[in-house]
C-alpha cells in the first residue's frame, strides 16, 4: 500500500484534503478506523442524539475526574466512522468570529488571519440562505437553516431584541453578534458531511483509496515520515507515503499518535519507553473546549416536541423522513441562536445560545417535567487548558484527557453571567406565553455560591476539543506545528484538524475544521494561497462603554 499522500483520519479536515489532493491528480490512501455511515441514526438529522452516545461510531473516550466538576468523569464524543465527527455531531454550522482567526495571526500563525481564511470558507460553501458576498455559492459543503416553523424559535429571537440585544441575519456573514437563525450542514433533509461532501467525490477520481485499520504510529526515517503502520484484520502493515503523511485525527487521537511515534514532551515519552525523535513540548497540551450549561423552562402550550417523546411519535417522525426526507426528523431542532458579549469592554461575542424547543439532556434523556424548552449557554473563550497524554505505549489504549474545566476564577465569573443574562432573555415579554416555570437551574438558585453548585453539578462539554498540537512559529518552544501545518522537527509530516487551533474559535468547531483541511491542502500542493479579502466584518461600535 503505498500512495503519495497518506492521511489519518477520514473526518471533517482529512475528507477536504482527500479531495483537493485527488482532484490535484495526487495519489491518496485514507486510514480510518471506523466503518460505514450509512444507517438511519447517522443520516437523520433529528436522530442526532444517538451516534454520538453509539460504541459502533463513537471512540468512548471519557475525561479522567475534572477537579473544578466535583470529581465528574466527562464523556468526549469523536467520531469513529467514516465522515469523523461530521457523522455524529449536531450538525451546527459556525464560520469562527473574523477576531478568533487574527489571534491566530497575531499569536503566531502567520497567514491565517480572518482576511486568509475568509476566502477558503467561501471556497468550501454552498451556502442557501446566507448573505450574498459573504457566503460561498458552489462549494461541496451545504450549509442551509431550518424552517423554523415552531412559535418558539421566533420568541427566542424576538425575547434577545426586547432586551437590547443586536439581531443579525446571518451570524457567518459579516455581522456574528446577535439573535437569528441557526445554520446547519443539513441538504436535502439528510446530514450533510464531510464524507458525502468530500470524500466520496475524491473516491469518485479513482485516485483516492479509504484503508480500515488502526494507526499505530507514524514510520520516521532519518527525520523523515515515510509511513504509517497500521492494525488491520490482516495483522500489521506499513502504508507508505511517497511524498508526506498528514495526521487529521482529532484533537485527542492526532497528539497520542504524535506522542505514539515518538514526538512529544521527551520526559513524558520516556516514561512509556518512547523514544523522542522531536522534542516537542507542545503535543497533547493547551488543550481548550467549550463547556456549557442547558438552561431550561416548562412550557404553559404544549407545543414543544415533548409531544413526539414517545414510542409512536418517534416512530412518525421517523416514517415520514424514511419516505419523504421531510418533517421534524430533517432538521436538528437547532434553528435559532445568538452570540452576544458578557460585559462591556468585550469588543466581539464571547458567549454563544443553541436555542432548542425542548427541555432534554444530549444523551436523549427528557426532563420530567414534560413540555418545557432550554438554551445552551456558555461562555467561548476559557481561560482553562488541560491536556492529553499517553496512558501507555499501547497504542489501542484511549489517551489519558484532561480538560481542567473551570481552572480559573474568570471561568466562574463568566459562567454566572451567562445564566443570569439567560433569565433576563426568558423574562422578556415574547416569552410570557409560554414560561410556566424555571426547571434548571430553579428559581431558588440565585446566589454565586448557588449558581456555582449549579455549574458544577450540571455543567456538560459541548464536545469542541481543540488546540493540541498548536500552529505557531517555528521557534516557539510551544509550537508543533509551523504556519503551513509541517511538523517542527520532522520532515514530510502535516497536522491539519482542530489539533493545531492556537485558540479555540466561536461557536462549534466543525467548519473551521474543513476550512483548515481546504487551506492545508493549497499548503501541501506548495500552492499560492487564495488571494486575501478585504471584507469588513461589523464590530459593535459601542463595545468599549456597552455590553449590548
């Protein structure tokens, strides 16, 4: 087996190079360890809640306890199926805010400022909906928004502008702050992921070949990644690369396999009987997440999807998508949202709202109160890193994850803001027809010390991992990788996946994960990178003296 380029991982950035290599007339062997997504649960949007809590597409990793959580073990979802976590996740579209993308100029990452990446997402779109100009027309990933049929998403819209709040048409275009429709990668009422967007094109060239098997490790020559060895039913194998191998597996799995093949922290390393081939400080660490609570309201109208939450509902819904691809089991049920900034002094939206017209956990589980509804809320910018580390040189072991949630006091103070600019959200008069009453946190939890024990208690991973092997400069002594995604150390070898985030972005991380896999194929190709833009994105003029 032997190809120019070898990628691990078929998910949402490896899917986008497999394609722009293959349609560059380049060989390319994909190595993914999870199976088919074909099926229902994968497919059907509304279905959401099930592949990521299924063993068949699921890695299964788990947090070790989070100290700041009360001693909780956190579940991690990443997708082991092919797509990756485009397969499993919920399917929400967020670009980033233009300022995530010049941190990452400024901290290091030369080239891949808001005015760099812009013209990638526009590439990578098929937008239906979104601002003209700013949206891409005729790019292989469909991004498209809800009906929003249900009274609610309009209350939660309508409930951000009686409270002062911006209202925007389209958060990915050039205004991100405010109220407004949600997007999502959803066409033709299925999932829409980077398998089916990418990856079954570069299959198509004939140049493109998906190999089943486990990475083992990166096979290095001389400084040099020659190859991957791989488990497969066949017993061990080396997938050779004639001209680079590229990592792509997640931001948990593509620091173990660094650390796997001998690049890494060398004192960690050693303690498994590594031996270090790149002295790399930075793999496994700044590891950064979104964590999030659900704040939620019983509803006075039964008009919540409570009323499917049975056997025979789920089972409507299900035939009708089965037979017409239409109705509540072709969308997410995420169809409104907003970015709005805690406090004065923030000059971009630091806290991000899924709103969702039911009251239910991600594992699928209702609350027992019935009809109710909830949004999402967290802040987008915590102070916390944790990191990932090897458990043992085996490598069928999962990476030992530490998140270190909530590490700082700016974490807590974030977090209490968030729920108590959400009760003033829900107190608005567009949603007096519907609030009966707070469910969670409850309206008895009022005090820091209170809404802390909340937090702790109840505060859940919106399943963002990012930040692992850090893009920076070739000289920081925490960089892993330089501005074109190469492995400092280490010829022939790329990161390009959320792992090499040196911060995390707004809102969920899905498209700027294939927005780097389009711009670390032009790297790879050693082509000229897509001409800068020059659009302006809006920025709240009164963000120095006003928080909305």
């Amino acid at each position: 087996m032997q190809a120019d380029y070898v990628i691990v991982g078929a998910g949402s950035a490896g899917c986008a190079m497999a394609w722009r290599l293959a349609e560059a007339g380049r060989s390319v062997i994909v190595v993914e360890y999870g199976g088919s997504d074909a099926g229902p649960f994968i497919q059907m949007p509304a279905a959401l809640s099930y592949p990521m809590n299924m063993a068949r597409y699921d890695w299964g990793m788990k947090t070790e306890p989070e100290p700041h959580l009360g001693g909780r073990v956190l579940v991690t979802p990443r997708g082991k199926v092919i797509g990756g976590s485009s397969s499993i996740n919920g399917m929400v579209y967020v670009r980033g805010h233009a300022r995530d993308f010049d941190h990452w100029a400024e901290s290091g990452a030369a080239g891949w400022a808001y005015a760099d990446v812009l013209p990638y997402y526009r590439r990578m779109e098929c937008s239906h909906g979104g601002q003209p100009g700013w949206r891409g027309t005729d790019g292989p990933m469909h991004v498209g928004r809800g009906p929003r049929t249900n009274p609610l998403f309009h209350a939660f819209v309508e409930a951000g502008r009686q409270a002062g709040y911006e209202v925007t048409e389209d958060y990915n275009g050039e205004k991100q702050e405010g109220f407004g429709p949600f997007e999502s990668t959803i066409h033709k009422g299925e999932r829409w992921s980077a398998a089916k967007a990418y990856l079954r094109p570069a299959e198509a060239t004939g140049r493109c070949t998906l190999v089943r098997g486990l990475a083992r490790k990166v096979v290095i020559e001389n400084g040099r990644a020659t190859g991957v060895e791989i488990a497969t039913r066949g017993g061990i194998e080396v997938v050779g690369a004639g001209r680079e191998v590229i990592l792509a597996a997640s931001a948990l799995n593509t620091p173990k396999l660094l650390m796997l093949s001998g690049i890494g922290p060398a004192a960690h390393l050693a303690e498994h009987g590594i031996a270090a081939l790149a002295d790399r400080l930075g793999v496994g660490s700044n590891l950064q997440d979104h964590l999030e609570v659900y704040v939620q309201y019983a509803s006075r109208q039964p008009i919540t999807l409570y009323k499917y939450w049975n056997l025979p509902g789920k089972a409507a819904i299900g035939a009708q998508w089965l037979f017409t691809r239409k109705g509540l089991g072709a969308s997410n049920q995420f169809e409104s949202c907003a970015f709005i900034r805690s406090r004065a002094g923030v000059d971009y939206p630091d806290i991000q709202y899924h709103f969702l017209p039911i009251a239910v956990r991600y594992d699928g589980k209702a609350a027992a109160e019935g009809h109710g509804f909830q949004a999402h809320v967290g802040p987008m910018r915590s102070p916390s890193r944790g990191t990932v580390r090897l458990r043992s040189a085996d490598p069928q072991a999962h990476p030992v994850i530490r998140f270190n949630y909530m590490s700082t006091e700016q974490d807590w103070v974030d977090f209490r803001t968030c729920i108590r600019l959400t009760r003033e959200i829900f107190a608005q008069a567009a949603f007096e027809p519907f609030v009966k009453h707070e469910i969670q946190p409850g309206a008895a939890v009022q005090s820091d010390d209170e809404i802390d024990a909340f937090i702790r208690d109840h505060a859940e991973s919106a399943y963002h991992p990012c930040g692992t092997a850090r893009m920076g400069r070739a000289d920081d002594p925490m960089a892993v990788v330089d501005p074109e995604c190469r492995v400092i150390g280490v010829e022939a070898l790329r990161v390009a996946d959320s792992s090499i985030f040196p911060r995390i972005t707004n809102g969920n991380l899905n498209a700027p994960s294939i927005m780097v896999g389009e711009k670390a194929a032009d790297h790879i190709l050693g082509r000229a990178p897509l001409p800068p833009a020059n659009d302006e994105p809006w920025i709240n003029p009164r963000w120095r003296e006003a928080q909305r």
